[in-house]
C-alpha cells in the first residue's frame, strides 16, 4: 500500500514573493520525518515520488471561499 501525503497552501502569502508556499499536514503509511515547514510543490513531489506516495491536496472550507468572494 501506497503512503499518503496530506499539503495545503499557505494562508497568508505575499504576491511576488519566493518563498515555498506549500505546508505539509499530514502523513499517513510511510516512515517519513520532514524537517521543513514550508515546501514547494516540486519538492513535495520529489519527496512523494521517492517514497512511493500519492500526494493530497487539501482544499480550504467554506468560510474562506466567502470571504475572498467578499474581498475580490
């Protein structure tokens, strides 16, 4: 069985910036310490890859849909 590796993006991040704007939530059925608590979506797929897991993206809820509809 295929690990899984849970990411989500980042809540607050500024337009323009180079910084990695993914974070790691949860890993589930593989042996697996991650040191960082920013990645980019490159490296989670590296990283993905080399421990045969399937990586999952976690959508944001409800609420903050409304908000950004009211923000946009």
């Amino acid at each position: 069985m295929a690990g899984k590796l849970f990411y989500r993006e980042r809540r607050k991040l500024v337009d323009g910036a180079h910084t990695p704007r993914y974070q790691m939530v949860a890993i589930h059925g593989v042996d697996l310490k991650v040191q960082g608590k920013h990645l980019r979506m490159s490296e989670l797929k590296c990283i993905a890859e080399a421990v045969g897991a399937e990586l999952i993206h976690l959508p944001r809820g409800p609420k903050h849909a409304e908000e950004e509809a009211s923000q946009g």
